[in-house]
C-alpha cells in the first residue's frame, strides 16, 4: 500500500514537473512571439515614418511655395522674371530685357519686405529692426553697388535721390490722400514725435549734400585742389551720416523705443506664417535673383533711353524708385487706409531716411574703396529738389493732423518734378577712378 502510494506520488511529481516545463516552454515561445512582433511593429512604424518624410518635405515646401508667391497680389508679375532671363539669353532687343527686369523687381522688393518680416518674428526687435533696415531698400542698394561697379556715377545719384524723394512725396502723399478719402468723417492724427525725429535726420542729410555743392560754387574759378576738397568733404560727411544713422538705430530700438511703440502695438497680434529657416532661404534665393535682374536694369539702362526716347535721368529718378518702393508703397496706403497713420508715417519716412542716411553715405564710402570718385554734390537741380521735398514734408506733418488736402499737395509736388525731370536730357558721365599720380581736372570731377 505504501509502495503504491509512492509511486502514485511520483508519477504525479513527473507530470507537475512536465507540465511546468511545458508552461515555461510555452511562456517563453510567447515571449518571443511578443518580441518578434514587437520588433516587427517597430521596423513597419519606421518604414511608414521613412516613406512619409519625404511627402512631408514636399508638403511644406508647397505650403512655403503657395505662401510666399501666391500670398501677393503682384504675383502675375512674376512672369517677367523668366521672361527677363530669356530675352537675355536669346539675345533680345536691350530695351526688351529692360523692362522686363524693371518690371520683375517690383514682386521680388515686396516679397522681400514680406520674408524680412517673418524673419523679425522668431529674431525679436533689434535684430527685426537692424535686419529690416539692412534689407527693406535690398532693391536700391544692390542697383547702387552694381552702378558703381560698372562706374555709372550718375545712375547711383539718380537712383537714390530717386528713391527719397518717392517715399517724401509720392507714397507719403499717396497715403495721405488714400486715408483721407476712406476716414472723411474721423480725425486723423499721428504722433509728431516720430515724424519730428526723421525729419531731423533728413535735414542732416541734407545739409551734408548742399556743404559740397555751395563749397564748388562759392570758390568757383580756382584749379582742381577744389574738386580733390569737394570729394574730402564728401567722403568726411559720410562718415558722419552712417554715424547719425546707427545713433539713430539705437535710439528707436533701445533708449527711446515707446516713440515707436505705435507700430510695434498694431503689428503684436499677427504671428508668422512660415518658418525662420525656409523664410531665410527663400529671401537668400530672392536677393540672388534681385542682383540678376539688378545686373540687367544696369547693364541695359542707355540702351532703353535710346529705344524709348526717355532720359536715363527721368528712368533713373522716376522709373527705377517707383519699381524698388512697390512693398512701402502698398503697405503704406493699406495701413492710412485702416487710419493707421503712425504706421505709415513709419513706412514712408522711416525709407527715405534709411536711403538718406545709410544708403547714399554707404554708397560713397563704397565708391572710396573701389577708387571712384563719387561725392555728395548732386548738381543744383537735384538737391534743389530734394530740400523742396524734405521742407514741405516737415511743414505738412507739423501739426500731427493729417487730411486728403495735404496728400494732395505732395502727389501733385511729385508729378511736377517728375515732368521736369522727363523733359530734362542729361547726358551720363562715366567718373574717372582714383589715380593717385595724375591731376584730375576740374571739369571732369565736377559735372
């Protein structure tokens, strides 16, 4: 009986025993089933990521592609772009790569305002304020140092001077008139405080091109240490502009920022539309093709006054800013529209004082460098103009009301200059380049 009981017992063990080993065996095939899968869900999510990443690439730089051209209403513009590099690839008529260079500027300038002002979202408001004034006037600048490459003197003056009295009068005036028409039954006004500011910067500037000019007339008649004196003083005043110019950067960004607050106010509620880097890359690629058309515009200038009967004076001053202001122009009148006028006295004369005080004092220091001799002096016509502008800007802006009269005045100022300019046949004069064993002439140097 106890024999039996024993190997009862046993047989019952060896089964426990088996059935254990079954279990772990069974656990662990389970375990590797688990595993195996696992490993199996890891490689297929991967692949789906791997496969999607692409897609996800495409989709953003279609997002960015529809963002970035199609978010302008200038985009039919765009046409004259490949059109301009045809025309020269195949040899066109000059005046043809002309104008569709001139024509092309116009959406890249605003495309170019639009990515600077993505950019200044993720970069903050120095360096959004710093990089706005380094790439809001991209277009004038780069026609400026293309010019002076090719020694085109006349057409860097032109341009420039071009460009500060568009801003003063026509897109200022544009806008005034703009808001006036669409805020009859509101008051208008703006801080003076701002205005008072530029207006200030711009009566510098002005100064340091009139000091040259009175300089050449009041010793009219000596020999050429008068021409060597006039471009000292020129490049001396320069130097003194871009000075003035950071000192001002500094005090709209740093000491006296709440004078500016105005604008920073309106624009706190928009948020960026488009990252910092592809926002990066697409302003690199635009300033690229801006030097291209840039490069055509200069190279083909003489040859559309020939073919169109027009000055390179009245291209130069009336043509050529119309095209490089096209982003302040709109953004200016939208924002007098919606009687925001501390915006678009911002816009207008915040321009013209960076072309005034940074882009003309750069632009002969550049000339410096590259041996050319290019001084503030910019003949009695020119400069005439330019103080009639900044004066009657400063007097339309004095009282810190605004209404559609006042918009008026400074269009039809604008269109008055513009017919003496279109009627007025300047020749271009190429300046000699240093030579620091030769005697310039007088004549040469002062024309």
């Amino acid at each position: 009986m106890n024999t039996s009981s024993q190997g009862t017992t046993s047989r019952t063990l060896s089964m426990a025993h088996s059935v254990d080993e079954d279990l772990e065996d069974n656990m662990e095939l389970y375990n590797n089933d688990n595993a195996n899968s696992a490993m199996e869900r890891k490689k297929s999510e991967l692949f789906v990521i791997t496969n999607n990443t692409p897609f996800q690439m495409l989709r953003n730089f279609m997002t960015n592609l529809r963002v970035v051209f199609l978010g302008t209403k200038l985009v039919v513009l765009f046409l004259a772009v490949p059109l301009a590099v045809v025309a020269n690839f195949y040899s066109f008529g000059r005046a043809w790569i002309f104008g569709f260079s001139l024509v092309g500027l116009a959406p890249l300038a605003e495309r170019v305002s639009f990515l600077t002002e993505q950019i200044a979202y993720y970069t903050g408001p120095t360096v959004g304020g710093l990089l706005n004034a380094t790439c809001g006037n991209a277009t004038e600048m780069i026609i400026a140092l293309l010019a002076l490459h090719k020694n085109k003197v006349h057409v860097v003056k032109f341009s420039l001077l071009g460009s500060i009295l568009s801003n003063l009068l026509l897109v200022l005036g544009s806008s005034l008139l703009c808001g006036g028409l669409a805020n009859l039954k509101r008051e208008q006004r703006y801080d003076r405080k701002q205005a008072d500011v530029n207006s200030l910067l711009l009566l510098l500037g002005l100064l340091c091109h009139l000091l040259p000019l009175l300089f050449k007339y009041a010793l009219a008649g000596g020999d050429h240490s008068i021409a060597i004196s006039t471009l000292q003083l020129s490049r001396a005043s320069s130097i003194v502009m871009l000075i003035a110019y950071v000192s001002y950067i500094f005090f709209q960004l740093k000491t006296h920022r709440k004078l500016f607050d105005a604008q920073e106010e309106e624009e706190d509620d928009e948020k960026a539309v488009i990252g910092f880097w592809s926002a990066f890359t697409w302003l690199v690629g635009m300033t690229l093709v801006i030097s291209m058309l840039s490069e055509y515009v200069v190279g083909t200038i003489e040859a559309a006054s020939d073919s169109w009967g027009i000055s390179v004076s009245f291209i130069s001053l009336i043509l050529l800013p119309i095209v490089g202001n096209a982003a302040e122009h709109a953004g200016s009148i939208i924002f007098a529209y919606k009687n925001k006028l501390d915006i678009s006295l911002g816009v207008a004369m915040g321009s013209a004082t960076q072309i005034s005080m940074f882009v003309v004092p750069l632009s002969v220091v550049v000339a410096w460098i590259m041996g050319i001799r290019m001084d503030l002096d910019f003949n009695l016509l020119d400069t005439g103009c330019l103080a009639f502008s900044i004066i009657v800007t400063a007097f339309a802006l004095q009282d810190g009301t605004s209404h559609y009269m006042k918009g008026v005045v400074l269009t039809l100022c604008y269109i008055v200059m513009a017919a003496c300019f279109f009627v007025l046949k300047t020749p271009l004069i190429d300046h000699p380049r240093d030579s620091f064993g030769a005697k310039p002439s007088f004549e040469a140097l002062t024309t």
